[in-house]
C-alpha cells in the first residue's frame, strides 16, 4: 500500500488539528482523533474491497515470432468490479526479450476494458513469457494506492526465421542473374569433355585437358537440379557475443533457417550440423515438409556452449553426410587462417571436394571505430586496434580463400541476404 495525494493529504490535516489542539489545549486537544479513526476506518474498507484484485491483464494471442523481430502486441485491460478505476502499471520483460518499460495510467470505466500496444524483442528461442505486471491500483476513496505484481500465464513461441514468399527461377532471375540457353559448363558434375564449337562460352574451356589433347575442349557438365545443402552451425564460445541486438548464434540461426527453407523450396536435399567442441546435433540430409519440421526442432534447441568450437570434427562429420559434391556452408566466427590449425585443415578437408562457404558476422562498432574522432586519450590506441582487427581479418578471409572456400562477411542485417545470394547464384550453375 502507498498513500496517494489524497491520503498524504488528509493525514497532514489530521496532523494540523493535532497541533491547533496542543496550542489550545481544552476540548481542541483530542479533536484530530475523530478524522483519524474515520481516515483509518476509510483505509480499512479499502483494503477490504481489494481493488488490485479487480483487474485483468491479458495479451493476445500472436503466431509464431522469430528472435530480433520487433514485436507489436495488443495488452487487454479489464476492470471487474462495478466503479471506475485507476490504473497504473510497468511491464517487468523477462531476460529473454528487450523492450523500454515504463509506467503506464490508465482510467477504466466500470466492467469495461481499454487497449494498449506493447513493444518488445525476443532474443531466446522456445516459449518464453514476455512480461510480468507490477499493477497498483487507487482505492474506491482515493486515499491509497493498492499494489499486487501480476505474473503473465501467456506465452509466445519464439522460432527460427524462415525466408519470405516462395521461391521462383523467375523471381531470381529478375535480380540479374541469366541462364545461358547453351550451358555445357553448367552443373555439378563432370560427365565428359568435347570439342571447341563456335558459341560455346570461354568459362567452358578446360584448359589442361586442351593442352593434353592440343585442341580447345570444353567441359560437360551433368545437369542434375538437385543440390545437397550441409549447413555447419557453429554454437561455441564464440558464439554467444553479441552482434547488435542478439548474439552471433541467434543470428546464425535466423541464416540458417532461411537459407535452408529457401533450399527446400527448391526440391534440394538439406542436412545441418550443430557443433561446439564435437558435434552436437545431426540432421541427416533429407527434403520437403520433413527436413523442414525437423530442422526447426534442431535450430530450437541451439544454445551457446562453455567449449572452444572445433569445426574438423564437423567437417568429418559433414563428408559422411554428402554422397557426391556439395554446397557446405559454414555459419561461424572467422578463427585463425593459419595453415596448421584445425579450422584450416577442417576448411583444406571439406574443399578437397564440396564447395564451401564460411559465412561470419562483421561487428560494425569496431568498423566504425577505426576512424573515430578521438575525444579521450585512449581513443587512438582503441582505432589503431580497430584497424589491426580489420586487417587481421581480411588477412584470414584472404587465407581462407587459399585453402579452397568461399567466404563471405557483412553485417547482422545484410549478411543473411549475401548467403542467400550466394546460393541463388550456386542454385542457376553460376558458381561451380
């Protein structure tokens, strides 16, 4: 209980007559002890009625959501009893969402009820109850605030995202990307080579097996339009820094399960990894409304380990999966280039022979910190370290790109976008 304004109020004229009746003493002397027992006697109904008691808090009902979703949702405030109220009220978010919470009033006309929005962000997967109410309420005789921290039974189903709208050859072909209509080059598979005919695209030319047999040949490529798709998901260490409003992990997934609801869009064959230190999860290869239900399901689970992630025994695991040549894509930190580390040889092994792409989150606040106007005197040392970082990194992709993959960097808002287009352009036979 907190005396409102009112309450403060009448105490402090209680607390007047208390000092008139010193100052006069005779029949003044006890006057304050009439509004004192009617002010306690007012307080005492109010307590009785519970007025905390008389107010419902409910949030609708909303699908499913994906974590760094900017979440609008509509909060139901319904007055049970037969007078007016007023309300006030703050949202206690869970851990597991971000959002600004700050208190609300609000004057509720008898058994009636208002709307209000509330905003949030998830930034966990599963179901996870937004927030709590801390609630007090005005006495029927405004002489008290009435407090009670209401608990929230609702809940939302947080998942991974998926990719928007269906999956055309038209809709990708209108980002710029053309099939030639004389595609030998074209595939996933060497079938044979044949001779250099006018038309045929340069790309096409095998410049090893012309210098064996003297004469331009080009390569035959097996036109087969299913791809199997590995995705590596790296929940190490690492990957619960964080990468703007979620971490590295939440974000990887949000990649992951677009790229992969995109792939089985198309007919292709996905499999995915979870991994730290060893592997955690295996999805085998598989199509259609299956692999995507249980793709979910292995996404859903994916939480942060304590552990060093060691992508060699992924990548082993990996070559098991993948009947003949495929797309890997890797879904990590960039770890040392170094030749001799096992990040390089996991990259050296799965290039040998599936395609790979490593795919990692740039942190734009040390981008932008490079060339910052320095405003303390350790400002400097912090962009010469920023513009080390950057070079170490390039240094790594440049490294990367030695051992046989493909590496792509961009920020949490576009890096998701560049995956997809990479397999877009993998998907039309633009990269072999």
């Amino acid at each position: 209980m907190t005396l409102s304004i009112r309450g403060f109020s009448f105490a402090g004229l209680i607390l007047l007559l208390g000092i008139i009746g010193q100052w006069f003493g005779y029949f003044t002397e006890y006057l304050w002890l009439v509004p004192s027992v009617f002010y306690l006697w007012l307080l005492s109904l109010e307590y009785v009625d519970h007025p905390e008691c008389k107010v419902k808090f409910q949030l609708t009902a909303i699908t499913n959501v994906c974590p760094g979703d900017l979440i609008q949702q509509q909060l139901v405030i319904t007055n049970l009893s037969r007078g007016d109220i007023f309300v006030e009220y703050q949202l206690d978010f869970c851990k597991a969402v971000a959002g600004k919470s700050v208190i609300q009033h609000q004057f509720i006309a008898a058994n009636s009820h208002v709307n209000n929005k509330i905003h949030y962000m998830p930034l966990a997967l599963g179901e996870i109850s937004p927030a709590d109410y801390h609630v007090r309420v005005l006495g029927r005789y405004g002489f008290a605030w009435w407090q009670k921290h209401i608990k929230n039974e609702e809940v939302i189903n947080v998942i991974p995202s998926r990719a928007m709208g269906k999956a055309s050859r038209a809709g990708l072909q209108r980002e710029g990307l053309r099939v030639s209509k004389n595609r030998v080059s074209a595939g996933f598979e060497l079938l044979s080579h044949r001779e250099y005919q006018q038309g045929d695209s340069l790309q096409s030319i095998d410049w090893k097996a012309s210098a064996r047999r003297r004469q331009k040949m080009v390569r035959i490529m097996s036109h087969e339009q299913r791809i199997e798709l590995v995705i590596l998901l790296d929940c190490g260490r690492t990957s619960q820094l964080q990468a703007g409003d979620l971490s590295q992990l939440l974000h990887n997934v949000n990649i992951a399960a677009r790229l992969s609801d995109l792939a089985l869009q198309y007919g292709d064959h996905v499999g995915c990894i979870r991994y730290a230190d060893k592997p955690l999860a295996v999805m085998p290869l598989n199509s259609g409304n299956k692999a995507r239900q249980q793709l979910q399901v292995l996404l859903k689970k994916s939480t942060a380990q304590k552990t060093e992630s060691n992508l060699l025994m992924a990548a082993l695991q990996a070559r098991r999966l993948l009947g003949h040549r495929g797309l890997v894509v890797v879904l990590t930190d960039l770890h040392s280039g170094d030749l001799h580390s096992q990040f390089a040889q996991a990259v050296r092994l799965l290039s040998e022979k599936h395609e790979t792409l490593i795919a990692s989150l740039d942190d734009q606040s040390i981008l932008d910190m490079r060339w910052a106007a320095a405003s303390h005197w350790l400002d400097p040392y912090k962009n010469l370290s920023a513009i080390e970082f950057v070079r170490e990194r390039k240094l790594i992709k440049t490294r990367l790109r030695q051992l046989g993959a493909n590496v792509v960097t961009a920020s949490p808002n576009t890096l998701d976008q560049a995956v997809m287009k990479y397999y877009q352009r993998r998907r039309l036979g633009a990269i072999i």
